[in-house]
C-alpha cells in the first residue's frame, strides 16, 4: 500500500467513524435483531446500487458507501453481544 492509498484509507475510516456517531444521534437505536439489522444494509446498499446508476456520480457513490460501512460496522458490533 502506498503512502497515497494509507491516507486515503484513513480518511475513509474517519468518514465512517463520523456517519457512525450521526447514526447515533439522529436515528432510533440500531435493531438488535437480525432480519431488521439486515433490511437497513440493504436499504444502504440498494442506495450504492442506485449511485452507481446512470444517474449517479461520484460524490454520491462515496456517501453511500460510507453509510453501507457504518451500517456494517454498527451491526458487526452487536453480533454475539
């Protein structure tokens, strides 16, 4: 990995750190159960589906993969609490 591609990397993580705390400051608490869990990734990876359109565009695409990882991370958190 490069210097360029570590930063870039990190950012990410950052962005994703940050959609997270937003998540928890906007939303209703995440759903424990699974079917529930997975119909909000699904929502957000419908989303990057939609980014990646004919009508989507990169600074869209990068938002909602953003969101689809901290959905991601979130619910990887709570498995096997």
């Amino acid at each position: 990995m490069t210097l360029e591609d570590a930063d870039r990397v990190q950012r990410a993580i950052e962005k994703v750190a940050n959609e997270i705390d937003v998540i928890f400051a906007t939303k209703p608490p995440f759903p424990l159960g699974r079917l529930r869990a997975y119909r909000i990734l699904a929502e957000e990876v419908g989303e990057v589906a939609r980014a990646v359109g004919p009508d989507g565009d990169d600074k869209n695409l990068r938002e909602e993969l953003i969101q689809v990882a901290a959905v991601a991370t979130i619910w990887a958190s709570r498995v096997g609490k």
